[in-house]
C-alpha cells in the first residue's frame, strides 16, 4: 500500500470534502465440572459423564438433549456430531456464532459469517434455527450468513457431518443446527456491556458521512426514505426518459448534503455493546412455565486501506486496474429474543421469537489507475447504507402420549429483508495533461464516456418462509425404534435492484466547470434546469439496468422419510433411513417496462439414503461407519442469465439458467474414544463423490464476471484429529489446587480435486453452442472454490473448577483457498486467500458477591500477531493483490453482572 496515494485521499478529503465532523456514537458460570478420572477408570459410565448436557433441538427428535439428563451428545448420538455447548461457547469468547464455529473441526468460517464444513463452499452448509430452516438477507445467497447470531442468544450449536434422513436432503458438508434459550433452571436477570479498541481503527482517521442524527442505533429516522415521486416512478413499471420533465424532476432528488458529502474522522470511536437477559420459571402444580429474553446491542467500526488490483493477462506487471481504497464500515446490530416454554410430565411445548436487525453504514474512496488511461488517476467516492432483518417465530410441541411412543411438531415462519437506500457512487477524474484546463484537478464530468457514471441505487429483498413438519417414533422393543415424518417448506423471495445513472452529454469544457465542485452541489435541483448563455450542460438520468433490476424466487420442498435405529448385538448399533423429497426451484426476471421472462425451473424428486453403523469396541471406545446419499441445489440468483453488480465484494455476477442439482455420495468412518468424563479422542477419515458440482469461474479479459457451470465430477477426502484433554495441577503448590489445564486441538486435512476430461462437456448459457468443452471453463486437478488443504485449532486452557476463572489462548490456522477462478482457457491462476495464523486470549474471572450474585469480568485479546487479509493472484513474475488490507490488533474489555 502505497504512501503516495493514502496521501492523496488525505488532500482529497481537504478539497472537495468537507471539513471533519466531531460525532459519537454472555455468558454464564459454568457449573462445577467433575474432576478428570483417574488413568485406571478409563470408562466414562453415565453417572460419571459431564454435568449438565447442551439443549439441543433438531427435526424427528433424534439428537434431542433438553439440559436436564446427563448425556454426553457426541457420544451418545447415532451420527457424527460435534456441539458447542453455551460454556464452550463462552470460553471461546466470540460475539457472533460465526467465529465460535470456526472452532469446531473441519470448519472455517469464509467472508462475511459463510462458515464452510470440511472445505466444502458455503451453497453445501445447512443452516437451522431449532430444526427449522432461516431465509437470507443477501441477493446472491440462499444460505445464512451466520455472524447475524449473537452468541447471547444461543444455547448450543450442532454440527452433524454425517447426513441421516431426518434432516433435509440439501446436505453437502453438513447441517448446522443453532438452538436457542429455552426453559431457565432458575429466575435471574443478567446485564452487561464491553468496550473495545482496534489498533488499525480506533482513535485512527476513518471516514463516514451525515446520513441521519439515529444512524448510531442502526436504524435511519426518515433521512433515507424514498421521495414520494420516485417512488411513484418505481410503481409505474416504466423506464424513465433521460431527457424528460420527470428525470430533471427526479434527478434533483437524488443527492444532497445529508447522503453524499463524505467527512473526515480523525478519531474513530471505541466498538462498544450492551446486553440485557432474564429469566423467569413459574410452577403451576402440573406443570411448569419458562419465560426467557434477551436483548442486545453492538457498535463497531472498522477501516480498511485496501490494495485492489486486477491483472489483464499473465503478468503482475501489466494491470487493467490498480488502485488503493480506504473503506469504512460502522456496523451496529440490535436483536431480542422471547421465549416461552410450557413443561408437564414428559410434554413440552416452546414458543420461540428471534430479531435480529444488522445495519452496515460504508464510506469508501479509491484512488488508482487504469490501463486504459494509465497517465490519469481516477478516484471513487461511494457511501451507502445496509439494512439486513432477520423475525424468526418457531412453535415447537414434543409429546409422549405413550411410554414407547413420541410425537414432535413444528411450526415456523421467518422473514428476512435486505434495504440499501441512496447507495451513492461517483468518479473523478484527473487528466495530469497540460492541455487540459483542468489537468491537474479532479473533475467529476458524469457520464461521458470516458468516465463512469455518478449512480445512485436503491434495492430492497423480501423473503419468506414458511415451514412445518411432524415426526413420530415408537419403540418396538427394547434398543429398536422406528421413526416416520413429513416436512414442509416453501422460500418466496423478491429482490430488486434499481440503479439511476447520471449522464452529461452537454458542452464539455463548461461541464468541466462545475465538475470541480463537491457532489451535492453539482446535482443540486437547480443544475438539471441550468442554461448558460444558450449552453445546455446536457444531464441525463437514466436507469441502464431496467431490463434486470428485479426478480423473484420460489422454493417448494416436501419430504417423508423413515428410519430405524437399534442395536443389533449389544456392541453393535445402527441408524438407516431413507427420504424421499420433491423440490421445485423457480427463478424469474421481471424486467421494468417488460413483460416478464419465462421462468427458469428446476424441478427433481430423490431418494436419500442414509446408514450408520457404531460398534462399541470396549466402554467409551466405538467406532462409526457411515455412507449416505445427499444433493445441492443452485442458489437463486445463480440460474439468473443477467449481470448483477454486488457492491459488497465489488464484482459483476451472471447466472447460467442450464444450471441442476448437484448429487453428493458420502462415506465416512471414525474412531472415538471417550477416556474419561470431558476427555476425549478421535480419528475420523471422510470421502464424497460429488456428480455435477456448480464451480464459479471468471469470464471476460477486462470485466472480470463470475460466473457459474456444472463441473462434470469432482472427488474430497480427508482425515480429522480431535483431542481434548485436562490435566489437574495440585501438585503445583495451594494455588493450583482446584485449577486445572485444559489442552483441546484439533486438526482437518481435506483434498478436493475436479475431476475433467478434454470431452466432458458443460453448458453455458449464452456461449453460442449447446454444449462447450469444460476444459474451457474449468481445469482438472484444481480444488474446489473455498476449500482449505488443512485447517487446524488449538485451545490451552487454565481454569478453575471451584468457580469461574478461564484464561485461554485460542489458535486457528487455515491454509490457502481459491475464491474465484480465473480465465481457464487464458491459464490465469486462481484467486486465492490465505487466512493463515491468527491468535486469540480470551480471560474470563468471576466475582461472586452472595449466593445468588455474580459478577463476571472478561479480557479479550484477537489476532494478536496482526494478521492481514491477503486476496491475490500469484503470477510467474509477482502477485496480483486482489483484495488485500491490513487487520488491527483488536482489545475488549467486558463486565456482566447476574442476579
């Protein structure tokens, strides 16, 4: 990152900006665990197993723990599982759910919260809240980002691996399954809060600009709503004239002080959160009633100096594009949860409501040069705002109406929507040409031809979906139960893009003029009526993007299955089931002014097979087999023909409406052995075959379009090491009498390969045959996208077992990953990320006041070695940074306080 230029966006901020604006803006203690059994009580027996048991809900009830039996889930359940309990997930001291996964083995978590299971992309992770499936408020994604769930909120996080048929078929890597609080064991209210301070960030200049006086609580208060004439153009499914009353009417609109005028921060505000829960339990004689909330706040800025590069051919040293950007981003995220629980006899219903309201307030500028121009620097302003929400209401009802016999229901419907009002972006340019008058200042001439356009976009998502399913197993005889059940789904999903371009096609040298001037001024309502001395400055205002600005989605899915799980011998268990599910994927564009397109449908029923078997070789020692068959579907974007500009990674996407399903055949075996209570091993290897997998791959020398096609095969295997072991330290001395050491590491290696020959063949719409060689899109050998060789985490621990005093260093470690392909048949490398190693500590101490008081401390130190974000293109002779910045060493200090 170059000095030169960071100090050319300082000078910018001087001359066409304005002046700086001064502005401002849980977990519990754990129960006393058992002390480690000594080496010659090998045998973890149920009485000794670890206290008290995570809740953990998933559909047909078959990994079903409500906290008050003492089990140890990964042991007991018939699948390859791993869970994160709310004590683990303390320790790990992570805010979101996100970053507490990317604890758990085989898992990493890519980009914005997409957590990847063994190194398989995001389209190939099953996300649930409590069995029931979560829309998405991203426009090219049907799968969850999981940073939206504040660890306050969840109760445990399942990971199952290995596919049974009670889950949904679309399960490549694995499900993950997120349970909330439910039924407290006792009254309590708890309040806390947290400051915390980024080194790249904080107290560092930073940019943001005005937008509304309640942006700092994520919710804007009227600033951005949309005027009533633009939003009567948008009703009337028409395209605008550029030249018309209404574009000057409108294009006066559009840009003003309030939306437009970036500032300087010279001191950046401190990230700081505050959480409220409580809980109450009511004993009505016959029963019992839970009540459960919880609320929470977080406002954190990041900033970012950013190398984008973009290389034209084979080589680092000629670049269609090379530029340096400081990026600001204040995200603030508000959520709730309400819970009731309704307890009697062996009955239970829970009424569950999620919000969460996720809000990203960016300021971006650029500055850098083009190959095409590569005497001129060009520099990008962009401010915007992102609204994501997510209201989750879950009604779920499990029932024994018999002894050997029980009955689970469940009911859901989620709505998540996406707002990004007045998203601004506009360039300058300056010549550093002597016959320009004015070459040696930055000008926004709009668009001209030689400049992009000033645009001004505003898009909106709107999903729903509605679920329910109903499961009921009986025991036949002892150690033998049969389970039946139906589900349904249906995703309804509308997103539209609308995106209004300013032009200049007037005198230039006059339109020079006023391009010197701040952006506000220069499209303020008076400049679209302007005429000087019989000169017309020519503006325009016209929506390019009419034809594929809007879309709507569906997703039908029904699903029966049954399964029987038993014991063969008493050493020897098995789990088979089989599901049958039918799915209709419908994907339409309603152009502006436009009938619209025929709609792009994927319909296909399967048969899911699932086996396992677990043999107990001696107590606390098994081993598991698995095999199973499972699918994925494109995402709904993805059978979309037309380009789509998402500014949130800066790049231009087109779908491939020939796009099917993917088939995934799964094996697995895995060795386990529980060595005593909280201990344990294990050493699992994994292999899928993957039929059609949908690969990403860039199209285009200079526009740098990811698109997307059905590889013809490709193969992943692995191998997975699990180890958690305490070693009690009373032999050191009085202090350490009741302290002990927790070691916990774990360790995946995965190899993925895509199978492709020189006469397999694709289809890729719009190429102008119907078929093409897949050599031209795709390269054999190559890993699939996202896809870490090895990943590994390690956990050292000392804690306290007679209260709560945890001081933990947290490693993780992943190795390099394609992001993006490049151009196959150009031989152009991939685009590759390298997370490399990042360390944490994590100290918790708690300070008991009385018996039923609690106060708990909480240090945080993250990415202790100041490991950057690395994004580039490794050529012959030197790397292309695609998407590369530094990370700041980031501090919290927290305090909670329990009653």
């Amino acid at each position: 990152m170059t000095k030169p230029r960071l100090a050319s966006l300082l000078l910018l901020s001087t001359t066409i900006l304005t002046p700086s604006l001064a502005w401002a803006q849980d977990s519990s203690t754990p129960p006393a665990p058992e002390s480690p059994a000594p080496p010659s009580a090998s045998v973890e027996t149920e009485a000794e197993a670890e206290g008290q048991a995570p809740e953990i809900s998933v559909p047909g009830g078959a990994i079903i723990v409500t906290g008050q039996r003492s089990r140890n889930a990964m042991r007991t359940a018939p699948q390859v599982i791993s869970v994160l309990s709310t004590e683990e997930i303390a320790r790990t001291g992570e805010g979101d759910i996100a970053g507490a996964l990317g604890r758990v083995t085989g898992l990493s978590v890519v980009g914005n919260g997409y957590v990847y299971v063994r190194g398989l992309g995001d389209r190939y992770s099953l996300a649930l809240l409590n069995g029931s499936p979560l829309p998405s408020p991203e426009p090219l994604k049907r799968v969850v980002p999981l940073d939206l769930f504040p660890t306050s909120i969840v109760a445990s996080s399942l990971v199952q691996k290995s596919y049974s048929a009670n889950f949904p078929g679309e399960f490549g890597g694995g499900v993950i399954n997120l349970t909330t609080k439910a039924i407290p064991d006792k009254n309590f209210l708890e309040i806390g809060g947290g400051i915390g301070w980024d080194t790249e960030t904080t107290n560092q200049l930073s940019y943001t600009y005005y937008g509304s006086k309640t942006d700092w609580t994520g919710w804007d208060n009227g600033n951005r709503s949309i005027p009533s004439a633009l939003q009567d153009y948008f009703n009337s499914d028409q395209v605008i004239n550029p030249t018309s009353d209404l574009a000057q009417q409108l294009g006066g609109l559009l840009v003003n002080g309030r939306n437009a005028v970036i500032q300087r921060v010279d001191h950046t505000q401190p990230n700081w959160s505050a959480d409220l829960s409580a809980g109450a339990k009511f004993d009505l004689g016959w029963g019992t009633l839970g009540v459960i909330g919880a609320a929470g706040y977080s406002n954190k800025t990041q900033t970012k100096q950013i190398t984008q590069q973009r290389a034209q051919g084979l080589t680092s040293q000629q670049l269609f594009e090379d530029f340096t950007a400081v990026n600001t981003d204040n995200r603030i995220v508000g959520n709730a949860l309400l819970g009731l629980g309704l307890e009697w006899g062996e009955n239970s219903i829970r009424w569950t409501n999620v919000y969460i309201h996720d809000t990203d307030k960016h300021t971006g500028l650029r500055i850098g040069h083009r190959e095409n121009n590569a005497q001129a620097d060009y520099m990008n302003q962009t401010t915007a705002w992102y609204e994501r929400q997510l209201i989750d209401t879950q009604f779920v009802g499990e029932f024994k109406p018999a002894d050997n016999t029980t009955i689970d229901v469940r009911a859901g419907y989620a709505n998540s929507k996406r707002l990004a009002p007045f998203e601004i972006t506009a360039e300058y340019l300056r010549t550093n040409t002597d016959t320009d008058q004015f070459g040696a200042d930055f000008v926004n001439r709009l668009g001209n031809g030689n400049q992009e356009p000033t645009t001004i976009t505003f898009s909106r998502l709107n999903e729903n979906v509605w679920s329910a399913g109903a499961d009921l197993s009986h025991m036949f005889v002892p150690g033998w139960t049969g389970t039946v059940g139906y589900s349904y789904q249906i995703n309804s999903r509308t997103n539209s893009r609308r995106s209004l371009g300013v032009y200049a096609y007037g005198d230039q040298n006059q339109i020079s003029n006023f391009g010197l001037l701040r952006l506000d001024v220069l499209l303020q309502p008076g400049t679209w009526y302007l005429i000087d001395n019989g000169v017309n400055y020519g503006l325009e205002l016209r929506e390019p993007d009419a034809a594929t600005s809007v879309f709507d989605s569906r997703l039908l899915n029904h699903a029966f299955y049954g399964k029987l799980d038993g014991e063969i011998t008493d050493a020897l268990s098995f789990d088979l089931g089989v599901r049958w599910e039918y799915a209709k994927l419908s994907t339409i564009l309603r152009p502006v002014g436009q009938a619209a397109s025929q709609p792009t449908d994927l319909k296909n029923e399967y048969f899911l097979p699932a086996l396992t078997l677990t043999y107990e070789v001696q107590p606390g020692m098994q081993v598991r087999a698995s095999a199973s068959k499972t699918i994925a579907r494109p995402q709904f974007r993805e059978l979309l023909y037309q380009p789509y500009f998402d500014p949130d990674t800066n790049r231009t996407y087109q779908g491939n409406p020939f796009l099917v399903d993917s088939q995934l055949y799964n094996a697995e075996a895995r060795w386990e052995w529980y060595f005593a209570p909280e201990q344990r091993v294990s050493l699992g290897g994994f292999f899928k075959r993957i039929n059609k997998p949908i690969e990403s791959f860039l199209t285009g020398s200079e526009s740098f379009i990811t698109s997307y096609g059905n590889a013809p095969k490709a193969n992943l295997y692995g191998v997975e090491l699990e180890a958690q072991k305490y070693v009690r330290l009373e032999s050191m001395g009085k202090f350490f009498e009741t302290r002990r050491l927790l070691l916990l590491g774990n360790y995946t290696f995965t190899k993925s390969e895509l199978k492709v020959s020189d006469t397999d063949t694709v289809r890729i719409y719009g190429a102008g045959t119907a078929t093409s060689l897949a050599t031209d899109y795709f390269m054999n050998g190559a890993p699939l996208t996202g896809q870490s060789k090895h990943i590994g985490n390690v956990q050292i621990g000392l804690e306290d077992t007679d209260h709560l005093s945890q001081q933990t260093l947290l490693f993780n470690y992943a190795s390099k990953r394609a992001v993006s392909r490049g151009l196959a048949n150009s031989g152009q490398p991939d685009v590759v990320e390298n997370p490399g190693l990042t360390i944490d500590l994590v100290v918790r101490q708690g300070i008991r006041l009385s018996e039923n008081k609690e106060i708990e401390l909480k240090f945080e130190g993250r990415n202790l070695t100041g490991r950057g974000h690395q994004e580039y293109q490794q050529m012959e002779d030197g790397r292309v940074d695609y998407n590369t910045y530094d990370l700041g060493r980031v501090f919290t200090i927290s305090a909670s306080a329990k009653f």
